[in-house]
C-alpha cells in the first residue's frame, strides 16, 4: 500500500509539473506573441531611424526657413541618426552654395535660373529642383503708418524715392523709412517681380537687413517703416497692406487674385543621397502638406488653381 501510494503521489506531481511546464510555453508563447507585434509595429520607425544616418546642412531663403526648421524638428524626432541644420542668408547664397557643394541644400524663393545667370548660369543646370510649397509676399508697414492699401505705382514711387511721407498716400505725416532685403535675397526678388514689377536700386536712407524675422522687428519699432514679408512673418505687431485693393490672403492667392507669390524651392545638387531625398519627401508628405505648411501660413503647391513658370507667366491648372 505503502509503495502504490508513493507512485500515486509521484504521478500526480509529474502531472502537475507537465501541466506547469505546458502553462508556461503557452506563456511563452504569448509573451513571444507579443513581443512580435510590439517588434512589428516599432520597427519600421526604429529600422527606418537605425538605417538612416548623416548629416544635413540647408541654406537660403529665409522666407522658407521657419518651414524647413519644424520640417527638421519632425524628421529628426522620427529618424536620430540624422542631424539637420538650417541656415539663412538668403535665396542667392543658398543656391551659391548649394551649386558649390557646400550646403546639401539650397532653399530659394526664385528659380535657380533667375538667380543664377551669366557666369554662374552653368552652374544652374547642375542643380535639381524640389517645389515644397507656395510663399506670398505682403508690404507690410509700421501700424500707425496710418495706409490700409496701396496701388502698385504707389509701392514703386515709395520704394524709388518719389513719394516720402505716409501722407502723400492717405496716411499719417510721417517720413517713410524703406526696410529693404539685400540684392540676394528671393523675397526681394519675388516682391520687385510680382509687386514692383522692376527692380529697384536702395535709396539713401534706407536700411537693409539680411533677414525677414529681423524686417519684422525693424517695421514694428521704426516709424513710417515700410518693407516686405512671406505671409509665414505676419502678425500683429506689423501692418499688412493690400494691394491694389486685394489682401494678400490664402483663398486669393490660391485663385490668382492676388499676384506677389512665389514656389519654395529646396534645391540639389543632382540627385540627393539617401537620407536628403528621404527628408525632402517628408515634407511632401500629408502630414507636413496640411500641417506644418498651413500652420505656418505657407500653401501647399497642391492646392494652387494657378501655375507660374520661370518666366513669370501665370496659367490656370
């Protein structure tokens, strides 16, 4: 009895020790199960980070800028073996160095065939375009200028000495004071093309300054200030001016009603290395289209009802 109890008690506990051992592989299982699908779903994020890796330098247009700068922040967030700096300068510097291999890539405000001409023109053909968006530019002026619009021969006799005082056009008397953008500057260039319709020389008494946030500043202190900024600058501390009666808005420049806008380039060097083409196609992506792009007052190029050329000339899609 003694010995048939034994080998009782000696069964049941391999049972229960099978039974144990068949818990835990279906623990396994699942916890494997699990770890799997955490696996699945994280890695496409944690490969595409691991395998990307480098370096990104972007000069040039500083209308441009605060889009690429949070375009980075994102890609950077989603991708850490890439790091991405973003400078200004302006649309002619950046296409300089971007057609000199200096920068990785050239943000610019104008086509790299209007700004790059004559002997730099060979240059041009070496470089690959990346249309992002669509930037509007506004004259903007001091808030107690006392001007809600002006016409275009209003803007080119301020902007070439003939007219100045805010009086001679309605506003307030007060000495106008021109904040220019230098020649190599995109936002200039598209302001003289589209709002001017000429280009201007700097007349005495201006100031220049090489940056649109610092424009912004230079306006909402100085006054009788007038000058120019993308849409993406605006707020209150600038007024913003219409033109020839229209505002400078997203739903008219998306129509064509209002002219003084311009494609945001980022160009390259022939085609990009891997982990720029991957960052320039993040920015093309829905995510920073109707994000970033919009937040930040910029059009996605998308959404244009019209088309403009490298010469100038619009056209309806």
């Amino acid at each position: 009895m003694q010995f048939r109890k034994s080998w009782i008690m000696a069964l049941a506990l391999t049972s229960v020790v099978a039974l144990s051992a068949c818990g835990n592989g279906g623990n396994n299982a699942a916890t494997n199960n699990g770890g799997t699908n955490a696996a699945a779903t994280n890695t496409p994020t944690e490969s595409s980070g691991a395998k990307l890796s480098g370096s990104i330098l972007a000069s040039g247009s500083t209308a441009l800028q605060p889009l690429v700068e949070m375009a980075a922040e994102g890609f950077m967030d989603a991708n850490a073996g890439v790091d991405i700096q973003v400078q200004g300068g302006g649309s002619g510097t950046g296409l300089t160095q971007v057609a000199e291999k200096q920068v990785d890539i050239g943000n610019s405000d104008v086509f790299a065939e209007e700004k790059l001409k004559d002997a730099d023109a060979e240059k041009a053909k070496s470089l690959v375009d990346h249309q992002v968006a669509v930037v509007a530019i506004a004259a903007v002026s001091n808030p107690k200028a006392g001007v809600d619009s002006l016409t275009k021969q209003q803007l080119v006799d301020i902007f070439t000495g003939k007219i100045k005082n805010w009086s001679e056009v309605g506003g307030a008397d007060q000495a106008i004071q021109i904040i220019n953008r230098p020649a190599s500057s995109g936002t200039r260039a598209t302001f003289e093309s589209f709002a001017l319709g000429t280009k201007t020389e700097d007349q005495e008494g201006s100031i220049q300054e090489d940056s649109s946030g610092t424009v912004k500043k230079m306006i909402g202190e100085t006054p009788g200030a007038i000058g120019y900024l993308a849409l993406s600058y605006l707020d209150e501390t600038v007024k913003t001016l219409n033109y020839e009666g229209v505002e400078p808005s997203v739903d008219n420049v998306i129509s064509g009603k209002y002219p003084v806008w311009a494609y945001e380039h980022m160009y390259t060097n022939g085609e990009p290395a891997e982990h720029v083409k991957a960052f320039l196609d993040y920015i093309m992506t829905d995510e920073v289209q109707n994000g970033d792009v919009v937040e930040l007052g910029y059009i996605p190029a998308s959404k244009m009802q019209v088309s403009r050329d490298v010469e100038g000339k619009v056209s309806t899609k």
